[in-house]
C-alpha cells in the first residue's frame, strides 16, 4: 500500500513540473561535481579551454541508454513491418514525429496527419494539419499503408487542442477506416489495460474493447506487446485468457498488425 501510495505522490508531483526521482540523483551528485570540478581546474594550466558552470549532476546514475518502454519498441517494430511491406502510399496518423516517423524517413516518403500545425520541413516528410474526428473527404481511400502508433487514445480529451469528444476514440478510428483502401494495412498501437480514461492525458484500452473494435472492419494479422516493465512480446496469440487479463498490462501497449475488410468479405 505504501508503495502504491508514493508511487502515487511521485507521479501528482511529476505533473506539475516536480520529479522527485531526478532530483534525488541531482542531490547524490553535488559532491562528486565538486571533487571533478576541482580535479579539471587543477589540470587546466594551458588557457587552450575557457570554464564555464553547466552542470548535468544525474546522468553518471542513469543507465547507458533506454532500449525498453512503449515507444522503443513500437517504433522499431513497425518501421520494420513498413521497410519489408514496400507499400505504395504511406500515411501516419499523429505517431511520434521524432521517434517512428524519423524513422520511415529514412527509407520512405510519408504524409503525416496530426490536429496541431507543423510548420518544419524535412525531406520525404510531408505535413497537412487534420481534424482526424471530421476528417474531409478528399482523404477517403488515399493510401494502401497507415499508421497510428500511441496516438487514437488522445482523440476527444483536449490535450492537443482537439474538441472534447467522448466518443473521439471511435470517430478517429472510423475516419481511419475510411483512409484505407480495401486490404490495405494499419499499423496501430494504444495503451492496453484495465479500460478507463486518465483525463486530459489519454484512454487506456482493454484487449476486449479494442477486438470489438476491429469487428467487420479489419482482420488481425498480427499482435505483440509492451508490458508494464517495457519489454517487448511480438507474434502473441490472442487466446482468451491473455484478452481477459490484458496480457497481465495495467499500462501496456498492444500492437496490432491489422488488414481492412472489403464489404464481400465481411
């Protein structure tokens, strides 16, 4: 319960701007910055260097890099799915610009669908700003290829602008829907567990909800997952008792592979 309890107190603080864990490492370390300080200065006798303070005190705590966690994974994954797929026309629907889509770019021109403007250029990137809840026509059917990593959750709550839509979820993932040509792929994540909304941040989804979801409209070629410690399970059958507990997830990500549904196929 305690646990429970601080872990709470440490995220309440960490939203308004208060990282208790960082501040932690900065306190442990002031004096190892001092004793290097100390050691560089003596060292400096050449004027070759000018020294300025720009102290960075929690890194030397840190590990060497992060190779886990929802992004890291997802955007891997699915940039994998993409550069093997070779799809004709790819478009993505608010993923992270500089994680999945810095990816696609390297390899592949993708338009790029988000609520907000972007105004930089980048090569083999293209912008257009899109209400993804009242999407315009013209986009219907514009592409065999589309992606929406971490993004579906967002829609309706505010957070990026957006209108306050309780039902946002299911009018974006309509819309995307109707974006895709018939067989066509999209490439979709959201956060998985215990259904609820952590308002303005996001929804979280059950597996139950989002199969029903996908009902006559899209068949699942494919599933994996990040589970609440970061790791990455890829290529997991969906058996009954994983879509009852949410693949053990109270804040996972499940990531989905799926294929549209023509009407003589339903």
């Amino acid at each position: 319960m305690f646990t429970s309890i601080g872990n709470k107190i440490k995220l309440a603080l960490y939203l308004i701007g208060l990282d208790v864990v960082k501040s932690g490492r900065v306190i442990r370390g002031i004096p190892q910055f001092i004793r290097d300080y100390r050691s560089l200065k003596a060292q400096m006798d050449d004027g070759v260097f000018a020294l300025r303070f720009y102290p960075i005190l929690d890194d030397r705590y840190k590990e060497g890099g992060t190779a886990s966690g929802h992004y890291f994974h997802q955007d891997l994954l699915v940039a994998k799915k993409v550069y093997d797929a070779e799809p004709i026309r790819h478009v993505d629907i608010g993923s992270r610009v500089d994680g999945f889509i810095a990816h696609l770019a390297v390899f592949r021109k993708v338009v790029v669908l988000d609520v907000r403007q972007t105004t930089t250029k980048v090569a083999n990137l293209e912008f257009v700003q899109a209400d993804m809840m009242h999407l315009e026509s013209e986009l219907y059917e514009s592409c065999d290829s589309l992606s929406s990593l971490h993004a579906l959750e967002h829609f309706g709550l505010g957070r990026y602008g957006d209108p306050i839509d309780i039902d946002g979820h299911l009018k974006g993932f309509e819309n995307m829907y109707k974006i895709l040509k018939t067989n066509g792929t999209l490439y979709f994540s959201v956060p998985m567990g215990a259904q609820r909304i952590e308002f303005n941040a996001h929804r979280v989804f059950s597996l139950e909800y989002l199969l029903h979801m996908f009902k006559e409209r899209f068949a699942v070629k494919d599933f994996a997952y990040v589970d609440d410690k970061g790791d990455l399970y890829d290529s997991v059958d969906l058996t009954d008792i994983r879509i009852k507990e949410n693949c053990g997830c109270h804040y996972g990500c499940a990531i989905f592979e799926l294929q549209k549904i023509g009407p003589d196929d339903k």
